[in-house]
C-alpha cells in the first residue's frame, strides 16, 4: 500500500509545476467555472495516458524524431498562441455574471487534450520520467503490478487537476470584474509566452 501511495503522490508531484495546463485551467476555471476547469485537466490527462501506451508498447521513439519534435513545436506554438490570444482578446467582454453555459465543456476538454498531446515537453517529460519508472519497475514487479502502479499515477494527476479546478471556480466568486479581467489577461499572455518559447524550439530545430 505504501508503494501504491507513493505512485498517487509521485503523479501529484509531476502535475504541480505550473505550465500551460495550469495556467489555462486557472484561466477557464475563473471564466468558466469548476466543471470546465476540471474536464480542461481531464482532456490533458488523456493525452498523458496517450504518451504512457506509446511508452509502454516502446513506439514513443517515432516522436523523439526531429522531423516530429518540429512538428509538434510548430503545433504546441499554434495551439498556445491562439488559446492565449483568445484569452486576452475576451478578457474585456468578462463579467462576474457570465453564464458557465458560455461555452460547451466539451470544448474544454477538447482544448485540454490538444495542449497537451501538441506540447513536445509532454512527450520528453514521458520519455524520461515514465520511461524510467518503467525499467525499474518492470525489473521489480510484474505487468499486473506495472499497471496498478502507472494507474496510481494517474489518480494522482486527477486529484491535482480536481485540486487545481476547485482553486480557480472558487476565485471566481470573490474577485471584482476588473480583477477576473486582469488574471485572464496574465493567463493569456502566459499561454502566449509558452507558444512563443514553443515557436522558438521549432525554428531551433529547423535551421540548426
């Protein structure tokens, strides 16, 4: 069981640093509410477990390529920067009055799984943490035990999200419009500075 424990907090561990999943989830937490909030983190968490299989069935090595690292760069580039300038864009037109019904939460999670299954960060981040995790365990502990153990994991990262989500709905009852308007703006610009950095590894790799 401590074993186990260890997984769940391992996977909280791994989702704390901020990045642009945190950054968008406080942003569509605060606009939107707990339950966009949460679906955005769920919709990142199944672009994790993407890159789990993929390292598991020993294929992620196809997207370590360098023609897949500039595409994935170029398409993490994309996706912040246009969910990053959207945010700013829309940060006028926030009230505290905002119906939760403004957008479809599938779009959230759509929006999530996008951000992260585009971050070229996430891949590496997999390939080196879980791939790891991998050869050790798989050394130590049967296929049954390796799934129980990367299951764990998963429910640690859930927990954060559900963490990170119940954090910005519940800002978003105590905050003035011009203040809900400026943490959006922050959010935004935060998006478009991680695209930015993105867009740059891309041109790296290109003219390297």
């Amino acid at each position: 069981m401590s074993v186990l424990i260890s997984y769940v907090l391992l996977g909280l561990s791994l989702s704390a640093p901020i990045g642009p999943i945190n950054a968008a989830q406080l942003d569509k937490g605060i606009k939107s509410g707990f339950l966009h909030a949460w679906l955005l983190g769920v919709g990142a968490l199944l672009a994790d477990v993407l890159y789990m299989m993929l390292v598991y069935l020993g294929v992620a090595h196809f997207l370590n390529t360098s023609f897949m690292k500039t595409f994935l760069w170029l398409f993490g580039c994309f996706v912040l920067t246009y969910t990053g300038i959207e945010s700013v864009l829309n940060a006028g037109k926030l009230t505290k009055s905002q119906k939760k019904a403004d957008e479809s939460v599938f779009k959230s999670f759509i929006s999530g799984f996008f951000m992260s299954v585009s971050n070229p960060l996430t891949i590496l981040f997999w390939l080196g943490i879980y791939g790891s995790i991998l050869a050790k365990t798989a050394a130590s502990y049967s296929t049954n035990e390796l799934m129980l153990y990367s299951c764990a994991m998963i429910i640690g990262i859930l927990l954060w999200d559900l963490t990170m989500a119940a954090i910005a709905s519940s800002f978003r009852r105590f905050l003035t419009t011009a203040l809900l308007s400026f943490i959006s703006i922050v959010s935004g610009l935060s998006l478009i500075g991680f695209g930015v950095y993105f867009g740059f590894q891309a041109y790296t790799l290109l003219f390297q």
